[in-house]
C-alpha cells in the first residue's frame, strides 16, 4: 500500500509538473506568435497530457529559432544600410529595431538594400568616369584643383570620396565648368591665330617664315 501511495503520488506530481509545462507553453507560444505576427496559436487537444506537453515544446523551440533568425538577419540588414547610407548620404530605411520584423519586412528591407547597391553602383561609375574627364581637362588647362572639393575628387581615393546627391551634382558642375574653359581658351586661340594671320598678311610676312613659326 504504501509502494502505491508513492506511485501514486508520483504521478500526480508529473501530471501537475506537466500540466503546469503545458500552460506555460501555450502563454509563450501566444507572445511568440504575436511577435512572430503569425495567426494566433491554436493547441489540437489530442494524444496523452505527456505527448501534447512535448509537442508544445517541440512547437516553442520552432518559434524561437524563426525569433532569433529574424533577428539576425535584422541586425545584418541594418550593418549594410549602415555602409550605404554612409557612402551615398542617405536616411537609414525606417524599421522598429527592438520588435521581431515580419517576414514581409525583411523582405521590403532587402528590395531596398538592393536599390541602394544599385544606386551606389551606377554613381560609383558616373563619380570614376566624370573625375577622369576632369583629370584630364585640368592637365589640358594646368590647372592644379584648388578648392577642397577639387582635391577630394582628383587626390583622394575613389572609395573615400562621399556619393551624396549632391556630390554628384556638383561633380557635373565642376566638369561644366572646365569644359567652358577650354572652350573659352579654344575660342581665345582661334580669334589670336586669325590677328596674327592678318598680321602677317599686312606685314608680307613670307609663307616659309610663317610656317617656321607656327
């Protein structure tokens, strides 16, 4: 009697320790579930107390792991929009850092991530293509840059070089205005060869010496 009071006694303790398991784990997967913004948790009243206290679980631990996936890949998400937003001078894309992302989210967040490289990339290419137009029209000019701007775009580093909007407007603005120079300095040579042209005509200078002076 006393070896079945034991056993007896045993059991109730399992079934309230599992009972109390079972609660518990619907309370979690209730949190889990509006984190996760899943529809709401529904438990299927089937099998022994045993087998749903277990499956329960099995069910938390899921969730869990899809919790700190998320999470995770929130955090990376972030780390390169960081990088982006520091090379093109943008707003990071607006999300709540502290709650679970849904999955639609994170999905919204790397079609976005993936215009910003896109963007990056064609600026990348329009920033080293107008700065070696500009290299060139300065060696053309002799001009050395003067301007903070201008030593920023001809002496630094590509990758150092910010790829703001604004930036590259004024990239073209600067590339503009050596091409109007040149073609100011074009000009000026054009009107000096015609006076001397005319010069020489009044002066009878002959063709051999003209052309010895050229």
């Amino acid at each position: 009697q006393s070896l079945l009071d034991m056993m007896i006694s045993e059991e109730k303790n399992l079934k309230e320790y599992l009972l109390n398991s079972i609660a518990v784990c619907r309370k979690e997967l209730d949190t889990l579930h509006r984190e996760l913004q899943l529809a709401p948790f529904e438990a299927e009243e089937q099998g022994t107390i045993l087998q749903m206290e277990k499956d329960l679980r099995a069910r938390v631990q899921v969730l869990l792991k899809q919790k700190r996936d998320r999470k995770q890949e929130l955090e990376n998400l972030q780390e390169r929009d960081r990088d982006l937003c520091d090379i093109l001078c943008t707003a990071p894309f607006r999300i709540d850092s502290n709650a679970v992302p849904s999955l639609e989210d994170l999905d919204r967040y790397r079609r976005h991530l993936a215009s910003l490289s896109t963007e990056k990339e064609q600026r990348q290419e329009q920033f080293v293509s107008t700065k070696q137009q500009i290299i060139l029209l300065m060696e053309e000019l002799d001009r050395s840059p003067d301007t903070s701007f201008e030593q920023d775009v001809v002496c630094k580093d590509d990758e150092a070089f910010c790829l703001s909007e604004d930036n590259i407007a004024a990239l073209q603005n600067l590339l503009q205005q050596l091409e109007a120079q040149r073609s100011q300095n074009e000009a000026a040579c054009t009107e000096l060869r015609s006076r001397i042209a005319l010069l020489w005509e009044r002066l009878q200078v002959p063709v051999e010496e003209r052309e010895s002076s050229a």
